[in-house]
C-alpha cells in the first residue's frame, strides 16, 4: 500500500500558484485581450502589480510593523476602540467677512448636531495686517473671517460656548497672537484656560513652501511656534498647540511620499525646538496633532495614513526615547485637498468629497473635514456646507464604515503599498539629515524644488489625460452644452468698510499711553529671549491688534525674502 503522504503533496506555496494562474488561465486572456495600460502606477508614481498574494509581505512581522490599535507602531489606529468608542471628530471649516457673519455660520453649523469648529481666516489676519492697513486694501473677509483684536474674537463666538465647543485655527504666522485674543477673550468670560479645547496649526516651516503666508525669517518665526508650544504647555494642556501641516505641501504639488515625509521632518524640528525649551518630549508631543490630505487615489491615501502612523512611532523611538506612548501616536486631521473639485459639472465633487471622507475613516483619521461641493468657485454656501456635513454624518450612521477597526488591514495590496510609502518616506527623512536638518533643507531651497518638480510633472499628467478629472480632461461635456447653473457664496464688499471703521472705534476709546506701552515691551523681549504669549495676551486685553504687535515684530527680525534665502 502506497504512503498516503506521498500520493498527496500538500498545498502549492503562493509563488506556484501564483505562476499556475498566470500561465493557465491569465495568459489566455492577455492573448486576445491585453490590459488597458503597459504599467499601472499609483499617483506617487509608486508602481501598481497585477495582483497581490502573501508572498508580497514575506519579510513581514505582524506584532512589529502591523500589530493592534492602540499600540505601537500604530499602524491599525491610534486607539484601541479607534470608532467603535469615539467616532472622528466631524470638523466643518468656516470664516467669512466680519466676525458677526461667521458667527451666525458658526451657529448654523453647531445647529446641526456639530461640537467642532474650524475658523478659516482671511488673507490679512493670516499675514499680520489690520483690516485698515493699504496692504489689506480689497482682501478683508474674502476667504475667511477678519480677525484684527479681542474684540472681533468676542463677536466671533458671541452665544457660543467656547468652553464645550473644540474649536480648531488655521493659521500660521499670526497664531500666537490670534490664540492670544481667544485666551484673553475666554478669561475676560471668567473661563478657566484649563478647560479650553481646540487646535491651533501653528506649523510655520511649511508656509515657506506652500501657501506663502510667512511674515519672518525662518528662525525667529519658528521661536513664535516654540512659544505657543511652552505656553500651553503650562496653562492650557488640554490645547493641541501644533497642527503639522503636510496638507498644504501637498496642495502645492508633493506626492503623497513627500507630504508624508516633509510632515515628520517638520514634527522632528518642532520637537527639537521644545526639547530646547527644557521640556520634556512626554510634556508636550502628547498633545501635537497631524494634517494630512485627502487626494484621489483611494488605496494610496489609505496607505500613507498607515505608513504615516507606523514611520512616525519607529522615528520617536529611535529618536526621543518617549516614555509615554501617547508621545508616538501620529492623530491626524484629513480632509479634501481643494486641488481636487472642478469648477466643470460642480455636482460631481460630491462624490468626490464623499470619497475624501472614505478614504479618511478607512485611514483611521481623528477628525475630517470635508469641502463644499462649490468650493472650486467660492466660499461654500449655507447648503453646501450642510451637504458636505450630512455626506460624514451617513458615512458614520448608515454604511457600516466604523463596526470594525482598521478593515482594509492584511489586504495583500495595502499592506504591501504601506511599507513601501513608509520605505520611500524613511529615505527622503535620510536626505534630510545628510543636509543637517529640515530648517537646512528649507534654507537651501531643497524642499521648494522637489515640490516644485512633483507639481510640474503631476500637471504635465493633468495637460496629457493620464491623470482624469472627469467632465475636465475626459468625458467632457458636448460642446455648447449649457452648464447647470450653481449658486455661489459672494461677501458683501460693504463688509470691508464697516471692520475698518468697528478698528477705528477700538483705536479711539482704548488707553492710548497703555497700548503703546504694551507695544514697547513687546519689542524689548522680542530681541531678548522670554516668551512673548503672556505679553500678547496683555495686548490682547489692552485692545492692541493684531497689525500692531507685527508691526513692531516686523521692524525688530525684519521679513522673511524667499530670494535672499534660496
């Protein structure tokens, strides 16, 4: 009698099976049909295989690259529960024209069923002008609201309950002035500061390569940054202090590698930064927090979330020693990337944006926000701000998306694109160093070109049709078609005069001898070394504004010259 071992040789291994398929029955196929493109690749330029098996994660520790929510390296989500015991936080971002206007958005939104505000700020706010400066001439409320003392922050949240509500501020060079209005403003309410919630980005490297809102050379620029930083540490702890941006690096044209990349190498400046303070890396990286962007290549964006996670953990560990796990976990803010909605066939960009939101839950985000789909016109409107919300609220309630943690975890695909989005971006953090450091990147222009080569070679993808928008380069419209007609949100120009003259009015019944004086010491420690955030909030109470304390900042370190420094 035969061995029955013998008669039966045990399963194939994947690599033979893999290769029985491709010879009997994909070969076939190709041969009378071959597939749409000679080589897919994913918007990273990352290339695309036919298909996955185990055998693309040989090599691959579970409990060390992949693991459980809630532990390190975190690559299935920061929190053990991850939705099934808190949902992400839903963000709606809005601002507007004066403060009373965006007050009565705020309202609407937090009418809704909403505990999370984002404040978009217009142009002057964002770069340290008042609303009556020549420079602000044409810009006041445009794209967000105008912000120019505490008193326009009192109106801005007149009604609202700043001490239950999570308010998040997108702003930059200016943050520490603009959350010092908020801090006087909330203890002039009798507000405890130790309650307060929120959000400011105050991630200043990478305006100098994307949006351009800078206002002072790199170095003391990054000073204001550190001292918010150990401000909050000391009377707001509750206060995420740093919202380090990769977002808008990738609206300015980086892979979804470089965004990744240049978001860690900015955190390890920050870090860095407060170490120098005296504080304790388990003090303050518990409370900083992430921005990454929602692009359009589903898998990939998914991918990088979980390689941002993993990466981060791996580089804290190797580089700050935190005690606190707490300190290593990457808690990301996502939302729509505006690069992404057409002003062709508007209504498409709901389906868009509901992507966005998607790709932000599988990812395993903190808080989302998702866009207007109008926003490729203008400032959305009240319908299409409730539209983009109801699109995260279905996400939550009706698709099943939060039951289980982390499910496109052991994909074969998104694994595999996981460690390699995580290889690419651990080689460009290599580049960095060998250059002395991010700050040293940035000042030699390095970080400017590579996004400015991506962005050039994205738009040339775009020019050709490789890259689809749909109803934009593809599938467009016949011609002489009428487009639906869309309504679009308009500020009213009227708005611009009456901030100005609410400015004038705080200017005249102020104690004149008291904001000057305020200004004077200001500038006396913004040449030594002290912390500068309980000046500001001195200011703030004393209705200095905003253009004031950059004024005198400005003529103490001067402005930053993106040609002098590269």
């Amino acid at each position: 009698m035969k061995n029955p071992a013998r008669q039966s040789p045990g399963p194939a291994s994947p690599d033979q099976s893999l290769e029985r398929w491709e010879k009997e029955t994909l070969a076939p196929v190709l041969k009378k049909s071959p597939e749409r493109k000679a080589q897919f690749v994913s918007e990273a330029n990352i290339p695309i295989e036919r298909i996955y098996t185990p055998a693309d994660l040989q090599g691959q520790d579970y409990a060390q690259d992949i693991g459980f929510p809630g532990e390190a390296p975190f690559t299935r989500g920061v929190y053990p529960t991850m939705y099934r015991g808190r949902l992400w936080t839903i963000r709606p971002y809005s601002g507007f024209g004066t403060p009373e206007e965006t007050n009565q958005r705020f309202k609407y939104l937090l009418g809704l069923n909403e505990k999370a505000l984002t404040i978009a700020f217009d142009l002057p706010t964002q770069i340290g002008y008042d609303s009556d400066a020549p420079q602000a001439r044409g810009s006041v409320g445009k794209v967000g609201v105008a912000i120019d003392s505490i008193e326009d922050m009192q109106a801005l949240f007149d009604g609202i309950p700043i001490q239950d509500v999570s308010v998040a501020m997108t702003i930059n060079s200016t943050a520490p002035v603009v959350l010092a209005f908020y801090l006087a403003m909330a203890q002039e309410r009798g507000i405890d500061l130790s309650i307060l919630q929120g959000t400011t980005q105050n991630d200043i490297l990478k305006e100098y390569v994307a949006r351009g809102t800078y206002i002072f050379p790199v170095r003391p620029s990054l000073r204001l940054t550190t001292d918010l930083i150990e401000y909050c540490f000391h009377n707001t702890p509750k206060w995420n202090t740093l919202s380090i941006t990769g977002v808008h690096m990738r609206e300015a044209g980086a892979t979804a590698v470089q965004e990744l990349a240049f978001a860690i190498a900015h955190a390890i400046v920050y870090i860095e930064a407060a170490l120098e303070r005296g504080l304790a890396v388990d003090e303050f990286a518990p409370r900083l927090s992430y921005s990454l962007g929602c692009y359009r290549d589903l898998f990939e964006e998914v991918a990088k979330f979980r390689a941002a996670r993993r990466l981060f953990a791996r580089v804290m560990a190797q580089r700050f020693a935190p005690k606190d796990p707490r300190s290593s976990m990457f808690r990301i803010y996502c939302g729509t990337l505006g690069s992404t909605l057409t002003r062709q066939e508007p209504e498409n960009n709901i389906v868009r944006i509901a992507m966005h939101a998607l790709i932000g839950a599988l990812g395993g985000a903190q808080a989302i926000f998702t866009a207007g789909l109008d926003e490729a016109f203008a400032l959305p409107t009240e319908r299409s701000a409730r539209i983009a919300l109801r699109t995260q609220q279905m996400m939550v309630d009706e698709f099943g998306i939060t039951n289980t943690i982390d499910p496109l975890g052991g994909s074969y695909y998104v694994e595999s694109l996981t460690t390699e989005i995580e290889t690419q971006a651990a080689d460009i953090l290599r580049q960095i160093d060998e250059m002395g450091g991010m700050v040293a990147a940035h000042e030699s222009g390095w970080v400017q070109r590579a996004i400015e080569e991506s962005s050039y070679a994205f738009q040339q993808k775009v020019e050709s049709a490789e890259h689809v928008f749909v109803a934009m380069n593809k599938y467009r419209a016949p011609e002489g078609e009428a487009a639906d007609p869309i309504e679009t949100f308009t500020v009213d120009p009227a708005l611009e005069l009456a901030q100005c003259e609410r400015l004038a009015q705080l200017r005249a019944r102020r104690d004149a001898a008291r904001a000057a004086s305020l200004l004077e010491r200001i500038d006396a420690a913004a040449r030594g070394k002290d912390n500068l955030m309980p000046l500001f909030i001195e200011a703030a109470k004393a209705r200095v504004t905003l253009g004031e304390i950059c004024g005198v900042l400005r003529k103490c370190w001067g402005v930053h010259n993106p040609m002098q420094a590269y």
